[in-house]
C-alpha cells in the first residue's frame, strides 16, 4: 500500500504527465488536422509563416479565427450561438530560409443550450433545404402611422349598443428603429409627426419605446410580437398646446426578408391623458379609448 509521503511525491509527476498529454493531443490536432468537433465546441487551428516569429504567430490566429467562421456558416447549430473561445497551444519552427512557421489553436465553446432564457436563432428553411442564415439584429425605417381616439356614450339598456360621441383621427409618417437581442427578445422605437384627418390646421408629434417579445426578430422568415412600452406626444392647434403620456400594449405582425422588413402594427394606449385633456371632470358615463395602426418598411443590417 502507498503511504502518503509517496503519493505526494508522486501526484505532481503524473500531473505534469496529464497535461503534456493534453498538450501534445492538440499539437497533433492542429499538425495533423485544421478543425475538429468536440461534443459542444469546436476546436479550429491556423497554420502561417512569415519571416519572424511574432507575425507568424498573429497570422496564425487570424487563419484560426477564419477557419472557425467559414465550419459555423456552414453548420445548423453553429450561425448566430455566443461562444467562448479560450486560446490553445501555439508552437512555431524554424523551416529555413528565413521562414518561421507556426501552429496556433483555439477553442470555441457554446454558452447557451436550446431552450435557454433568450433562446438562440434556429436554422431559416428556403427552395424546400434548411441553411444558417445571417443575423441581422438591426431595423431602420419607415410606416404609415394613423391615431384615433374614441369617445362613446354608455347605454343603460345592454341591448342597446354604446352611441358615438367622438371620433378624433389622425394620419401621416413616422421613422421606426428596432434591436433584437436575439430571435426572441428586442425593443423597438419609433417617431412620428400626424396631422388631424378632419382638421388640417391640428398636429401632433411624438415618440415611442416598447421592450417586445417575438419569433424571428433577428433573422429571416414571418414574425409575430407582442410587447409592451410607452408614448410621450405634443399636440397643436394654434395657440393650444397639450402634451400627452402613458403606457401603450403594442401586437405586430410581419415579414424578415435577406435585407428589408415588412410589418403591420397596432397599438392600445391608456387614455386617461386623453380624457384628463377632453373632460374638465370625470364622466362616468362615456367609454374611451386610444389606439393606432402602423404600415412600416425597413431595412435589415
């Protein structure tokens, strides 16, 4: 039986011989093979030679950095997953003539899984194949825009249904950017400058910001979302001015192609501003509400 004074004696030894093994395992890979998968991670080696060390060892890595781009473009589960990369063995020889050459290996492992709390973009199907397909995080553009605020009269008979007491619409553009986080989560902003539908000499400028959750936010392919967010507008009509704020649900539905969006969007906002600014008192008997519609087209990057 070994003693301990033994042991310890000999633990540091067969350390050593563990990680010179590990060592030259991938001094091999990256001799003998340029890439190679390992259950979660990839392990991707560049191969360079320049006239000193020091370039050659940067134009290595750079090949790794390459090799490893070019295998995840081509691979479903790779396009659009965080990795951590963590460096590898680096050996460099002389081969003559002036030339080092030398090995440079890296490791890329995944940080997520599939389910995930964002999730990860999933493979794009187009012609009837699966492909990765690029992520494009970014939406700059602009919509058709059109507000209303209603008023009805409530009905004490619940046959009867509720009288129109006031419709008051507005139309024209506004200027639209989005993020996505990821296929999953993003937030959308917006601006817009309307002018009153009945009354031309009636304006109102505002903005807009919502955190919204959706399918295939950052990549290509239908999308639907759901989200939820504020609103802050200025109102004119010639010497009156009246400003407007509250929080506002936001549902859309649209279309990611390679490089252009196309969405449908609708919004419900809390109408006590509105009535706060309509009523110089509370009325009890008059449902409100504030909504709008938006047609918009943007441009993927």
């Amino acid at each position: 039986m070994l003693n301990s004074n033994r042991i310890i004696r000999i633990l540091p030894h067969l350390i050593l011989f563990l990680f010179s093994s590990q060592l030259a395992a991938e001094d091999w890979i990256c001799t003998e093979a340029a890439s190679i998968r390992q259950g979660d991670s990839y392990l991707v080696c560049g191969v360079a030679s320049a006239e000193n060390e020091g370039d050659a060892r940067e134009k290595a890595l750079i090949r790794a950095k390459k090799e490893f781009k070019l295998i995840c473009d081509e691979s479903l589960d790779c396009r659009g997953r965080p990795t951590r990369v963590d460096p590898l063995r680096n050996t460099c020889e002389s081969t003559g003539k002036n030339q080092v050459k030398c090995y440079r290996g890296l490791r890329y492992t995944f940080m997520d899984d599939e389910g995930g709390l964002f999730g990860r973009s999933t493979p794009v199907s187009a012609m009837g194949s699966t492909r990765p397909d690029i992520i494009k995080p970014y939406t700059f553009g602009v919509a058709y825009y059109q507000q209303s605020y209603n008023v009805t009269v409530k009905s004490t008979d619940p046959q009867q249904q509720a009288e129109p007491l006031l419709t008051d619409s507005y139309g024209g553009i506004a200027g639209f950017f989005s993020i996505a986080f990821n296929h999953r989560y993003g937030i959308n902003t917006s601006a817009y400058w309307l002018n009153n539908i009945d009354h031309t000499n009636q304006s109102k400028a505002g903005g807009e910001a919502q955190f919204i959750v959706g399918t295939n936010l950052n990549q290509s392919g239908f999308k639907v979302l759901g989200g939820v967010g504020g609103f802050y507008e200025t109102w004119a009509s010639g010497d009156l001015n009246a400003e407007f704020y509250g929080a506002q649900l936001v549902l859309g539905l649209g279309y990611h192609a390679r490089s252009t969006s196309y969405d449908f969007m609708i919004n419900m906002r809390q109408t006590k501003t509105y009535d706060d600014h309509a009523f110089s008192s509370d009325v009890s008997n008059v449902n409100t509400s504030a909504a709008g519609a938006a047609f918009r087209f943007g441009l993927r990057f």
